[in-house]
C-alpha cells in the first residue's frame, strides 16, 4: 500500500480556488486549510465508485451498518463502548457546535475556550450571543499547556466548555491528567462539555483520551467527531455526536431538526462506513507519512538557521510555527509569507490573539511540495536578511 498525493486543481477545492481570495495573489503555493493532498484509501475509492455505479442518488437513511462502523471504531481505537442511540448523525463538527451552544446555554451565558483556537469556536460563542471566557493557553518551553486556576475561575461564571482535543493549532494531545483536571473542575462547577475530537484518529506519540470515556463526565459531555480529516473525506459531511446522556441528546437533536439540516448523503454514509471498517492499515501509514514531514520541517528550519520554531505537534497533520524571531508584525509577517516566500499558510492571529507571530502549516501534503515550500521560505528570509 503507497500513499500519494495528487494533483487537485479542476476539483473545485478550497485549498487551491479559494487561494486566490483569501490571500491576492495566483502564483503562491497555498498550505493552509485543513484538509490533505493525500489520496484517500482505495476501500472509500471503491465503495464510492459502487455507489456511484448505481443511477439514483435520493434521500438516504442510516443503516445499521453506519453504527456498527463507528461503534467498532471507537471500542477499537479508544476502548470506548458505544451504545447506538448514543450516535447522532450530522452535517458537520462546526455546526453541531452551534447546535450545542444554542441547546446548552441562553443568550449572555458565559462559554470558556481555549485560545489560540480554531476561529470557528469564538465565532460561533459570539454569533449566538454568548460571551466568550478565554481560557488562554500558557506557551512555555516550546509546549502549550492549561492555566488551570484560570480555568476554574472562569468556570464559575460559565455554563458551557469547548474544548478542542486534540488541540487545533498546537497539536497538543491532552494528557489522562490534564483531562481529569478539567472534568472535575466542570462537575463541580456544572460546566457541560462539548468535546470536538475531529483530529483524534491522527495522533503520533501519546494516547488520545475520549472525554466520553471517562465515566463521571459521561452524562455531562458531548463529544463531537467525523473520519473526514482522518481520510481525507472531508468534502462528504460525514460527521457526528455521540451523546449518551438522553436529556442533552434529545435537546442537540432539537436543536439540529431546528435548523432543517438532518439528510445524510448517500456517498458521505458509504465513505464513513468505508473508511471505519476498512481502513486502520492506510491511517497507520499516513501517520508515519506525516510524521517524516513534522521531522522534515523542523530539521530544515533548524539545519538553515531560520528564526522559526517548530511547535511539535503531538497530532494533526498541521504544524504551529512561532515565528516572533522575524520581529514582524502581524500584518507585516502575513505579507511576508504571502509576498515574499508566496506560501499561503493560516495567520496566527485568526486563532486569537495569543497567535500573533505565528503560523499554522498543513504538512498534509507530499514531500516535494514541502520541500519546495522550505526553499522559497529560505530564500525569502535570505532576501530580507
């Protein structure tokens, strides 16, 4: 089995037609948003070529066999038993959030984050109208970790918790500790936790820890997931909720029979059934693939002495680069990447302010391309230099 990547230009991706707005310019190579050039595992390939052999594409139910998939996934891969009513099928992770911020709380309740933090969570907080408690991330040594005095401070006033685990951007993969931490901190201050776990399949050194796994948060958490960044399949809708305390299911799926946004799509089912039941041994070799280009960035950044830093990821295929050493400023280090090295990459500080001087990378990609990425950031440096 020999993982690739393709070529995606008359696809109609966002990576690469979006480029164009997002950052002015055509003639820049675009490693930014969070899906891969890898080749998605030949089992989804063919199932959707089956699907697709058959001329009528209409509503489509669930079957039994989408819960199987994702049941024996989780007791598999994370040692989770699942119940299948506990499953809740939806349109996407950032959605389901919403849904779950309009179902857990009212408007001008308090719901804390973790910045720097993938912008949909405080978007969403605000957009309901909601307050946003940002826990803040504390950077120290190279590593991110929690304040947690912070935290159970701002807990107090919350009604709601986001977390992000693994963490988007820096990788971080929180540890059995850390998550005990915070579930006794949310029990004691009645905190509902909504869990988005999108990156938990695509973890290199450590364990993820399901929140759900957890017994005495079970009844008080959401955990919301999909195989879409795993397989590369994020263009199917493929996700959803796993909510095993009836009370908040039923108000989630209120909530999301509210917005009318309820059909699955008969490719997104086959692709997730597909990639769950088939696909452990190509998910194993896209890890080490990630890997080697976590490995490749960081040791040219270092071999070529440029003033970046590597944020380790301990999951994700997307590196958080500290660039402070630059010494520019937020719009000064954007038009750098954009006009001088031309790399479309996510500016740090979309992820709150704690990110600016950074920026997130996405290594999802083959190596030549990154290869070719580290030249011309090499030779932009040089040029300023």
């Amino acid at each position: 089995m020999r993982l690739e990547a393709v070529n995606r230009e008359g696809t109609y991706t966002v990576k690469l037609d979006d480029a164009i707005k997002k950052f002015g310019s055509d003639d820049l190579l675009p490693l930014w948003v969070a899906d891969m050039d890898i080749a998605s595992p030949i089992c989804v390939q063919e199932a959707l070529k089956k699907r697709a052999d058959h001329p009528i594409y209409g509503y489509t139910v669930y079957p039994e066999r989408y819960f199987d998939a994702i049941k024996d996934w989780y007791l598999k891969r994370f040692g989770w038993v699942l119940e299948k009513e506990w499953i809740v099928p939806a349109y996407g992770v950032v959605p389901s959030i919403n849904f779950a911020i309009h179902a857990y709380s009212k408007e001008g309740d308090s719901v804390i984050i973790q910045t720097p933090l993938y912008p949909p969570f405080s978007g969403s907080v605000r957009r309901q109208g909601r307050l946003v408690l940002d826990n803040s991330l504390v950077y120290q040594n190279g590593s991110y970790t929690i304040d947690f005095n912070d935290f159970e401070s701002k807990a107090k006033e919350a009604t709601l918790f986001l977390l992000c685990s693994p963490h988007n951007p820096t990788g971080r993969v929180w540890d059995k500790g850390e998550l005990e931490k915070i579930i006794d901190i949310c029990l004691e201050n009645d905190v509902i936790i909504v869990s988005d776990e999108i990156h938990a399949d695509i973890v290199y050194k450590k364990m993820h820890y399901v929140l759900g796994g957890f017994d005495k948060i079970q009844q008080q958490c959401v955990v919301l997931n999909a195989p879409s960044k795993t397989f590369n399949i994020a263009g199917l809708n493929t996700s959803y909720a796993i909510i095993p305390n009836s009370k908040l299911r039923h108000a989630y799926i209120h909530e999301q029979n509210k917005s009318g946004i309820t059909n699955g799509t008969p490719f997104g089912i086959e692709a997730l059934m597909a990639a769950y039941e088939g696909g452990e041994a190509w998910l194993e070799k896209l890890k080490v693939m990630m890997w080697e280009n976590v490995l490749f960035v960081k040791n040219f950044i270092a071999d070529h002495d440029l003033p970046l830093k590597v944020i380790e990821p301990e999951a994700t295929f997307l590196v958080w680069l500290d660039c402070r050493g630059l010494g520019f400023s937020s719009e000064k280090l954007a038009e750098f990447f954009i006009k001088k090295a031309k790399l479309g990459l996510n500016e740090g500080v979309s992820f709150g302010k704690e990110g600016e001087g950074f920026m997130r990378l996405n290594i999802g990609t083959s190596k030549e391309v990154l290869h070719k990425a580290m030249q011309q950031l090499l030779g932009a440096y040089e040029e300023i230099k």
